[in-house]
C-alpha cells in the first residue's frame, strides 16, 4: 500500500509549507510588480508551482507513479456522461445556495479572483482558461484526488474519505460563504475518482466547471 500514512504526512506537511509561504512569496512579488492583475497571475502561478513541486516531492519520497495517484485510463463515453450529470448537480446545489443566502438576507463578498476576471481583454480571457480551467484542475485533482483522497480511502470508507477530503479540499479556498458549494464540488469529484478508478473524469469535472465560471464572470 503505497498511499499510505507516510504519503498523508507528506501532503499534510507540504501543504501547510505552501500556505505559510505564500503570503511572504505574494508580498514580494506585489512589491516587484504593482500592477495588481499581473501580480496576482504571478502569485497564482508560484503556488501551483509549488504543488507540482510537493506532488513530486510525495511520488518521489514514496515510490509513487502516476498510475497510483490515480491517472489511469477509463471509458471516455461513460466518463463524459457522468461528469455532465454532476456538474449540472453541483451547478443546481449551488443556484439554490445562493437563493438561499439572497432571500435569507445575507450577502457573499466578491472575492479577489472574480474582480480579476471580470472586464478581460482577449488575450487575458485566454489566459484565465488556460490557468484556471486546464492547468489547475490537473493540479489540484492530482494532489487532493490523487494523494489525499487516495490516501483517506485505505484508512476509511469510500464515503468518508470523499466527504474528508472535499472538507479540506474546500476550506484551503478560504471562501467563508463559499465553503458549501466548493464543498459539494469536492464530493462531486471524489465520486467521480472513486466510480472510475480514474483521476481523468475528475480533471474534467473540475475543468468544466472552472471554465463555466470563467465564462460567467468575463461576461457579467
């Protein structure tokens, strides 16, 4: 059992390293780049890094190949079907969340990436794509699926491990009012890693979806 209690160490540390670091990293790249946009694109950019960097350092450390983080091949068709159906399941969740929180009386602050998004030139809008809707779902699903959730299910049931690691893969977002539909994002995803045997349909769940909210926030 290669993703075992060791791997979980190593994410669990590693990713404590990555946020503790990150706002001394994003101070000084702000103090070399003033405009706001590029330096948040920097910032963005070395964190991520940084993940690759700790998904290396946990594959190395633990003799790990990418087949056992989880990316193996599975059917296209069946994948496909199943990652519309959850998307439009996370999307209807969270529509009815934000009523709720509309018609409660409670307001949900614009965080700093939705200002960054909105009002994109062309070149720009490309870039937000590729960043956030190809290069960070392969990332973050092969850390949080790959290692975490991988880990989480040798200890636990297969329920218990996917609810854990949406828990956690939500609260490092840091988006208080967010923390539901990000939440249910993360459930949506391990059952997709989990029914597949497969991190691909997860990448595409996590895909679709950050690229329907680009989309939204460009053209609101």
């Amino acid at each position: 059992m290669k993703l075992n209690f060791k791997a979980l160490a190593y994410f669990v540390i590693g990713v404590a390293v990555v946020f503790l670091l990150m706002p001394f990293i994003s101070y000084s790249i702000y103090q070399f780049f003033p405009e706001i946009k590029t330096a948040y694109y920097l910032s963005m950019i070395t964190s991520n890094t940084l993940f690759v960097f700790l998904i290396m350092l946990i594959m190395f450390k633990n003799r790990l190949s990418l087949n056992d983080l989880g990316w193996r091949r599975t059917s296209f068709a069946s994948a496909l079907i199943d990652v519309f159906k959850i998307c439009f399941l996370v999307w209807l969740i969270n529509m009815i969340y934000m009523a709720f929180l509309y018609y409660s009386g409670q307001t949900t602050a614009e965080n700093e990436l939705v200002k960054l998004l909105q009002d994109p030139t062309i070149s720009m809008f490309i870039a937000n794509i590729f960043l956030i809707a190809v290069i960070v779902p392969f990332i973050e699903e092969t850390l949080f699926r790959g290692v975490l959730l991988g880990c989480l299910r040798n200890y636990f049931g297969k329920w218990t491990a996917i609810v854990i690691s949406a828990c956690i893969f939500s609260a490092l977002h840091f988006d208080l009012t967010g923390f539901i539909p990000k939440l249910v994002l993360g459930i949506g995803l391990g059952f997709l890693y989990t029914k597949h045997d497969s991190i691909y349909p997860a990448i595409g769940l996590h895909a679709l979806n950050n690229l329907l909210a680009v989309i939204g926030v460009s053209v609101s």
